[in-house]
C-alpha cells in the first residue's frame, strides 16, 4: 500500500476504535516502514500518531504500539534507561539483555540515540548506577563494543591466542580460593572485558570451543569459578547469547511468562526486539525447551486485543533485516 492509503486506513481505525484494524496494518511492515508512516501521517493530519492513542487504548496494547512506531534504538535507548533509573534497584537483567542481545550497529544505534534523548552518556550513566564497580565497567565495555562484522573470517591463530589470554588470565594464574572474593580479584578482569566486547560472536564461540580444549572445563564453568555477584551473571548472559541468540530469547520469553503473572515489559521488549527478524529459529528452540509453542504461551497469558498485537507480531514472518546488523 502507498503510504498515503496506510495513514487513512489508520487514521479510520483510530477514530472508529478498532484496535485489531491498526494491529493487521501495523505488523506486516518493518520497523523503517513504521517510520515512514508516523511521518506521513504527521504531513497529512497534522498529528504526532503516537499522541493520538493516549486515552483511546488500554495499557499493554498501548505499550507495545508506542514501541512499534518509533525507531528501534530509541525503543531500546529507553528502555535501558527505565533499567538503569529503575525506582526500586537497577534492573540488571533488562540492562544485560540489551547489551548482549542487538547487534553492533545496533548497540552503537542505541547508545547515540540515548545521549541525543537524555543528553547524557551511557558510560556516564553506568559509572553513576547504583551496582558493583566491576559491573559498571562490564557494561560501559559492552556500550561501547566494536566488535567486527559477523561476515569477517575467523583468524584461527587468533582463536588460540585468545583462549590462551583468557586461561592465563584466569584459571591458569594460580590454584583457586574458596573464597570467592580473592579468586576474583586475582583474574585480569580488564583482558576478559576487552575480549569479550571487542571480539565478534564468530570469532567467541570458536573461542569458547578452544577454552574447553585448554582447560579442561567450559567456558561457563570457568565464569563460576572466577567471578561472582552481577559480573558473573553478566558473563553467563553474554555468553548465553553468543552461543545461541535463539535460545536466548526463547528463555527471556519463558521468564516473562512462566509461573505467576506476566513480566509485560520483558515479554514486549523481546517481542518488538525481534519483530523484524522473525521469530522462527525463536519458536523452533522455545518449543522443544518448553511445553507448547510460543504462540499458545502468549495465548494462555495474555488476552484481548493485547494478545492479538503480540500473536500478531511472533506469527507474521521475517519483515526486514535486522536494524544495523552486522
């Protein structure tokens, strides 16, 4: 449809209220499309779009439509910043997934769109967060990752040297302590860090498989041993995602919904994420980890026209590439 022809039927929808009318257009076109439309639609109504909804949608379904009409990074942008200013304690998993999920592009995308909405630094921003200081520095490291292009040939001798600069760092430095403090203020926390945010997720998992030929042991055991608090769960995320982003977000969407209730914020944010890309390989690895398939687990928790944005959004297939992917 021309754009012209999409804010119209928009535009019908919103003033008849028919919140499925807005889901059915919103969710076949990507997120740059999106763009477009909120603009067109400001050209001819006069109207910002996302203002047009306050007092005509419930919470969630206006949550997750707000997400959808801006740009992704600064959906993320604000997302790390509610994480970060969190009222109760810094949200440490929201922070992580967004620092390990995206793409480089993406994370750079997100960082600048971040200064440019709040006029402060994600590193300035870190530094000041209420966490551990080695925390800090993990996730000022990963905003600030310059990680290569996925496409890149892996350099094999490299691989080997990494993995040597890790044990040696680590685990091959001296026989560890049971207290967990000493054993981690001996690793050289900075040759981790830099490793881990400036070496591509090809190169990482190769790096992972040349560890546990070295070492005797995975790469995860070795982050249990080393490190604890939030930077060993910051190492296990990050690793997690590098090995299989799939089964990341899979777990990311079981957590939102699994026992009690519904974590909405988790559940939209890995569902707007990956709107673009599709949810395919997602739902291949949710269904075999998990009893039913995403769909029926968003069906049993959600409901209404919320439900239908949601199912909407995991069934439709592969709308673009991934924002800034690399």
């Amino acid at each position: 449809m021309a754009a012209e022809e999409v804010v119209v039927a928009l535009d019908k929808a919103f003033t008849s209220k028919d919140n499925r009318a807005i889901v059915d257009i919103l969710t076949k076109m990507s997120n740059f499309r999106r763009i477009e439309i909120v603009e067109a639609y400001r050209m001819k109504f006069g109207k910002d779009l996302t203002l047009c909804t306050i007092n005509k949608l419930k919470p969630n379904f206006e949550k997750v439509f707000r997400s959808l009409i801006v740009p992704l990074p600064t959906f993320l942008a604000r997302e790390l910043h509610k994480a970060i200013k969190s009222p109760v304690r810094v949200d440490r998993d929201a922070i992580l997934e967004i620092l390990s999920g995206p793409s480089t592009n993406l994370l750079r995308f997100t960082t600048s769109q971040y200064e440019l909405i709040y006029g402060r630094s994600l590193e300035i921003e870190f530094l000041e967060m209420a966490a551990e200081e080695d925390f800090k520095t993990f996730c000022i490291s990963l905003s600030l990752t310059s990680r290569p292009s996925e496409t890149a040939n892996v350099d094999s001798e490299l691989v080997c040297r990494d993995a040597k600069a890790l044990f040696n760092a680590g685990e091959g430095r001296y026989w560890w302590s049971d207290d967990e403090n000493e054993s981690c203020a001996a690793v050289e926390l900075a040759v981790w860090i830099a490793l881990w945010s400036k070496r591509s997720r090809k190169h990482l998992r190769q790096v992972f498989s040349e560890y546990n030929d070295l070492a005797k042991t995975s790469i995860e055991e070795a982050i249990k041993k080393q490190f604890h608090g939030d930077l060993k769960i910051g190492f296990l995320t990050l690793a997690k995602c590098i090995r299989d982003k799939a089964a990341f977000y899979a777990e990311r969407l079981h957590y939102s919904m699994k026992g009690v209730g519904t974590n909405d914020d988790t559940l939209i944010r890995a569902v707007i994420t990956n709107a673009d890309v599709g949810f395919s390989d997602i739902k291949d690895v949710f269904k075999k980890k998990y009893k039913g398939t995403l769909e029926d687990w968003i069906a049993d928790d959600t409901s209404g026209d919320y439900r239908y944005f949601l199912l909407s959004l995991v069934s439709t297939k592969k709308r673009s590439k991934e924002f800034g992917a690399n």
